[in-house]
C-alpha cells in the first residue's frame, strides 16, 4: 500500500480527490494538507464538506498540517496537490525535493522537463522525469495533468489524430459552476445566465491540447501541427462539461471510420488494468439528445468522456461534428491526477 497526502485538502477538488481515494486499493490517505486556518484541526472540524456523499470515516480524525514539507509525515510517497496556481508554483517544487506531486494544478504545466499527461494520450512524456530530477537535484518530481476541458477534448481527439489527417478544430465549451470552485460563481451571476467568458480557459486548451497531441523527441514536445481554436462559456449546471466539437479534415473519410476508431480507443491504462482506469475512455452515444451533464458525466465512474451527435457537416467539406460530456471534477480534476499516480506506481516507483 503506497501512502499518499493531498494539498489543498479542504477545497472542492482536494475533497474530491479524498473521495476518490478513500477505498483505493494501492493508495492510503495518511497526511492531509491545507491553509493555516485549518492546520492542527481534525479534518471534520477544518472542512464544509461538499460532496454529495459523506465525508470518509477514514479521513476524520486526521490532524490537518500545514501546506509546507517540514509538516509532512515522512512515510508518505506521493502527494495530490489541488493548490491555488499561485501557491503551487513554489510550494509545489519544495515538496518534489522529496516526494513524487501529482498536481492538478495550473502552475508548471508544460514546463520544461515537466510532464503535462494524460495517460492513454501522452504516457511517453513521463520519460521527462529523469531529466527534472537531475536538472533540480530532486528525490521527487512533479507530474501535472491538463485543464479539465482539455482533457475532455483530447481524450475524443487522440484516436481522430492517429488515424486521420486533422486540418482544423474548433471547440466551443458549456463549462459547469464547480470548475470555478465553491465559491468561484456567485448565485446571481449564473442562476438564469450564461457568463460567455472564463479567464485563461481558451489560451489554456489551445496550447495544452497541441502539447498534449504532439510528440515527445526525447528532448522537448513537438506540438501537433493542426489549427485549434476555442470559445469557453460557464453555465448553471454544477458537474460536468459539455463541448461542442467541429474537425475539419484534410480529405474526406467515412462516418462510420470515425465512429469506430473512437468507440475502439484504449491506452495504456486500460492496456495494464489501472484501477481508475475506465474499460473505455471514449463511449459513442447514439440517441439524438445525448450526451447531456445530468445523464453521462458519471460515465466511468466519472472517468470516461461520452460522445454524441457524431455526423458528417453538411456545409463544411471533409468535415464533422459531435458532442462531448466530461465531469470535471473526476476526469478533468482529481481523477486525472490520481489515474497519472497510478501509472507512475505501476511504471516508476
């Protein structure tokens, strides 16, 4: 059994990872971690738990520390951090000095000898590590995984770019409340609303989706050479994102050519049974009004990405359109970095 922490443990995603963790059967939670205001408190007594099930018994009686590596149970071998990027950036790199970080947070992503991973996407980038633990004189090191939109949108694109000439993509996003944290969106900016803008979320599934689709020379990641633009919109749903994808193409293909190559698509995680691991991490849905937050964002267990609406553009040459539903919180959060621990565990460790 490896035992792990979690930083930022009170936060919706540090509760999430808790959630996720707490009948793991390699991971042991045994240190959790958040801001002063709740160190030295039992963590029932530190945290609002927001969780729709109850909060582990196995997690109650821990002594929350202090976000910093001195207040660290030594026995611990990998922490999950769900920091602030601003926090992250230094914090973060302190604790890498000893331990392996799995971070969802945004602050060294695609950094240089930093992997940015999602594991059926881009495991060859963990070859980075050697790298960073000599270039930082490191015990540790620090695996991060994308944007929760992004990890949505590559995980239906991968299978498209390894079999079809991609020319274009353009994405346009419905982001769920609990993407900005609990406290990220007031009620009455949201309730009877749709705010067309979240700041930074463009820029970042631009970049992070090339990087991600790129190739890795050994050296530094070539990005994938196709044109991708996004447009990010919040809406009031609570979990779960939904994108609306449009591919162009370098020639024309067949529907039914794309449908299977998604529907088929595995990677390395489900090639070596990791436990977080969906059985498929892309599911065609066929019904006309799916796929929609409320029914598929718990696909997986959360951790596969549903697609509908798959078909030909009638306008566009050589070009389609779908769907995509992803939770957030498990895929595109918690989950994504507990799936990169697992692999990490399985191959590294």
């Amino acid at each position: 059994m490896v035992n792990v922490g979690v930083l930022g443990a009170t936060g919706m995603v540090g509760q999430r990872f808790i959630q996720l963790l707490a009948d793991h059967p390699d991971f042991e939670i045994t240190a959790l971690a958040a801001s002063s205001r709740s160190a030295g408190k039992r963590y029932e007594d530190a945290t609002t738990w927001y969780m729709d099930d109850e909060m582990p018994e196995s997690v109650r009686d821990i002594i929350v520390t202090e976000t910093n590596p001195d207040a660290m149970d030594n026995d611990v071998d990998i922490v999950f951090s769900s920091l602030p990027a601003d926090f992250a950036l230094k914090v973060e790199k302190d604790f890498a000095k000893d331990y392996v970080v799995a971070s969802n947070a945004s602050a060294h992503r695609m950094k240089k000898n930093i992997p940015l991973v999602i594991p059926e996407v881009n495991p060859q980038c963990l070859d980075m590590i050697d790298a960073q633990q000599k270039e930082n004189d490191w015990d540790g090191f620090i695996v991060t995984n994308p944007n929760c939109s992004t990890i949505a949108l590559a995980l239906t694109l991968k299978p498209i770019v390894d079999n079809f000439n991609v020319n274009s993509v353009r994405v346009s996003t419905m982001q769920a409340v609990s993407g900005a944290g609990y406290n990220g969106v007031p009620s009455m900016a949201i309730v009877d609303n749709l705010v067309p803008y979240i700041g930074g979320e463009e820029e970042k599934m631009e970049s992070e989706s090339l990087y991600l689709l790129g190739s890795y020379d050994g050296n530094d990641v070539v990005r994938a050479d196709f044109k991708l633009s996004a447009s990010c919109h919040r809406v009031a749903v609570i979990d779960g994102h939904t994108e609306a994808v449009f591919i162009e193409l370098d020639d024309d293909f067949d529907i039914a050519d794309v449908k299977d190559s998604m529907a088929n698509f595995k990677g390395l995680p489900q090639e070596l049974n990791l436990f977080s691991a969906p059985a498929n991490p892309v599911i065609i849905r066929e019904e006309e009004n799916r796929p929609q937050p409320r029914m598929d964002r718990g696909a997986g267990n959360g951790m596969a990405v549903s697609v509908g609406r798959l078909r030909k553009d009638q306008v566009f040459d050589n070009s389609f359109k779908y769907v995509l539903v992803g939770h957030n919180t498990i895929r595109g959060a918690a989950g994504a970095s507990i799936l990169n621990a697992e692999l990490i565990n399985d191959k590294i460790l």
